[in-house]
C-alpha cells in the first residue's frame, strides 16, 4: 500500500481534509476528497488511468441520480439506479455488473479504517459511510462470458463481402477524385490485418512499422512473418501484455506491403508518426474512428448488428479452428490464457460441423466394415 507524508496510506482522509480547517461547502468537498483519494490508491495498485477514471465517472453518476452524498447512500439508492439504467435505459447484464462493482469497491475503499473517512464524516455531518452492494441487489457472474448473444463471427461470405465493399469504396473515391480516398485505403488494410492476426481494437490501432518481423521458419512472408503486439489486453494492475503472432495467409504480406511502401507516405502525417495508422490531422487513428467505419459499411451492406470489429477477431479464430490448426496454436496466436477463453471465440458455422459429423460417421463405418469389406 502507498504511503503519503506522515505515513498516511495514499487516499487517506487527512492528506485531503486538514482537521480544524472549516469547509465553505462541506458536503462537496468531502465528496471531491474522497474521488480523489480513490482516485490516488487505485493508482498505488497499478491500475490503468482509463479503468480509475471510468470508474470515478460511474461513482459520480450513481451520486446525481441518489442526489446524496455517500455518508448517507442506502441500498434501495442502488436498487433504483440499477434498475433504471436496466429497465429504461437498457444498459446490457455486463454493464449494470461493472457499475455496481465500481460503486461496491468505492465502499470498501471508504470503509477501510486505514483511510479514516468513516470517522471523518460522523464528526462533519453525523453519518458515515455503510457498504450498499450485497448479495441480493447485485449481478453475479456466473458464465464465462456475458457478451450480447448477437455478437458472433463473420462467415467467410459475409467477410468477403465486406473486404469487396470496403476496397470499392476506395476505387469508387479516387475516380471521382474525392481527397478522402487514402483514408478508405487505409481504413481498408486495417480491417483486412485486424482479421489476419486476430486483433482487439486497440491492439490494431497501436501498431507502429517497427512491430513487423520476419519468422525466419517462413521466409516467404519476407518481413511481415511476425506481428509483434505491443498493447494486449493487461491483467488486472499490470501493464499491457505483449505478444508476437505469427502470420499465417499467404496474402497478408502482400497488403502490407502495398500500404506501407505505396500508400501510407501519401499520408499528411506519415514523416512524422511512427504508427501503421496515422490519421489525416494526427499522428494516429482512433478506436472511435474504426468502430465508425465498420459500422457504416456494415449498415450499408445490410449486415448484422451484431458483427462489429471485435468480430474480426472471432472470425480469426473460428476460421483457423474450421481449417483445422491445432487449438493451442489458435490460442496462442490470439494471447489467451486458457484454452476456455478461445473456444468461446469459435463460433464454427453449422457447415464445419456437418462436415466433422460426417468425417466421423464414415471412419466409424470403415472401422465396422472392416479391410475386407464384410461386417465382423
């Protein structure tokens, strides 16, 4: 546990609020101090700018809604703000689960001694704070997943269509002579890489042209055998997890190499960025920016809601797995740790499994016939 001066744990009370100092707006300011003392010990823990500050922001939302500060929170205030972003606002099952994990870590943060809030409040306002997540007002996790049931892979025609559309968007834009061409083509080769390597979102968008390498067991793919992942996914409190994933389709090089030698030093930015992906006014594209690309070409294309860019990556693996690669490869490949994790990735269509169903009947009919065609 960090330390502040004096000794004091980091988030404690006493290095926010001086004892005999009177507040002008007591019940604000004690509740600012609390943030950001939470804000500070998470920190201590090693966890992720992004994750505390999300969570700050889910605390200061369950406050408007309760209109109450938490030295006054009850569980019925959590009841009712849950079931209004469940019921009217249709927040999704893992949604509403984050929330009120935030809101319960937030509790236990303010009821640990060490930080001496509860003994702040009730000499300021005669109440302290009480933990309001329990057993029988919170989601429990109880599957491996809680990903929408929509959320699944592309087929290999739907895949297809999508890469065809995307390329004819950039033929249709430079023939018209439209300045924002590139940017499809470059738009374009993510989504085509993002699925050749089996990416998150972030993890394609953080790819500089130094996290290419050649595998030197398959020299053919010349300097695009390896993909160096710099920014998986982190376990809790750690930094980002890297990895290297090796190529495996022939035509991925190809694209690469036309992006990166042809087309992306026409980019404004290029001579200055060293990511894969500059964007026309900064140094590199942004996740909100390819979620909005993909969504509109599948909008256009009539697709399903459910395939967004993470099914770039259900795709990868699901088609491995239907052409046969061993399982513990596919995992490796895609960074999980247990090979439970990539099954719930193989969404293998109904055809892979007629054909392994079939494949299985017959051998089991060849070993019942026997070499020389008679029944034992």
């Amino acid at each position: 546990m960090g330390h502040g001066s004096g000794g004091s744990p980091s988030g404690a009370a006493g290095l926010y609020l001086v004892d005999g100092v009177p507040l002008l707006r007591p019940d604000e300011q004690v509740f600012a101090a609390m943030l950001d003392g939470w804000r500070d010990q998470q920190l201590a823990r090693n966890l992720s700018v992004s994750t505390v500050d999300k969570r700050l922001g889910v605390v200061r939302m369950f406050t408007a809604h309760a209109d109450a500060f938490p030295w006054v929170w009850r569980p019925q205030m959590l009841d009712e703000w849950l079931s209004d972003l469940r019921a009217v606002r249709g927040r999704s099952r893992s949604t509403i689960r984050n929330y009120s994990l935030a809101v319960s870590a937030f509790c236990r943060y303010l009821l640990d001694p060490a930080y001496g809030w509860p003994a702040r409040c009730e000499h300021q306002f005669g109440s302290h704070p009480v933990q309001i997540c329990h057993e029988w007002n919170t989601a429990v996790h109880v599957q491996d997943t809680e990903a929408d049931p929509s959320r699944r892979a592309f087929t290999l025609t739907e895949l297809q269509t999508l890469f065809d559309y995307a390329d004819d968007q950039v033929a249709h834009a430079r023939a018209a002579g439209r300045k924002g061409w590139l940017s499809l083509f470059r738009d374009a080769t993510l989504f085509k890489v993002a699925y050749s390597y089996g990416l998150r979102r972030r993890e394609v968008v953080m790819l500089d042209l130094t996290d290419f390498a050649t595998n030197p067991h398959a020299a053919e793919f010349g300097t695009f055998g390896v993909c160096r992942v710099r920014f998986g996914k982190a376990m809790k409190g750690s930094a980002p997890k890297p990895r290297s994933v090796l190529t495996v389709w022939p035509w991925t090089p190809d694209i690469l190499t036309q992006w990166v030698d042809e087309l992306r030093p026409l980019m404004p930015t290029a001579a200055d960025s060293p990511a894969l992906w500059p964007s026309e006014r900064a140094g590199r594209i942004t996740l909100s920016a390819v979620n909005r690309r993909l969504t509109e070409y599948r909008n256009a294309l009539g697709l399903p809601a459910g395939l967004d860019v993470h099914s770039l990556r259900r795709s990868y693996v699901t088609h491995l797995i239907e052409d046969g690669w061993d399982p513990l490869f596919v995992q490796q490949q895609v960074g999980h740790e247990h090979a439970s994790t990539t099954a719930i990735y193989t969404c293998v269509s109904s055809d892979f499994r007629t054909r392994t169903l079939r494949s299985a009947l017959d051998a089991t009919m060849r070993a019942a016939i026997g070499p020389g065609g008679a029944r034992p």
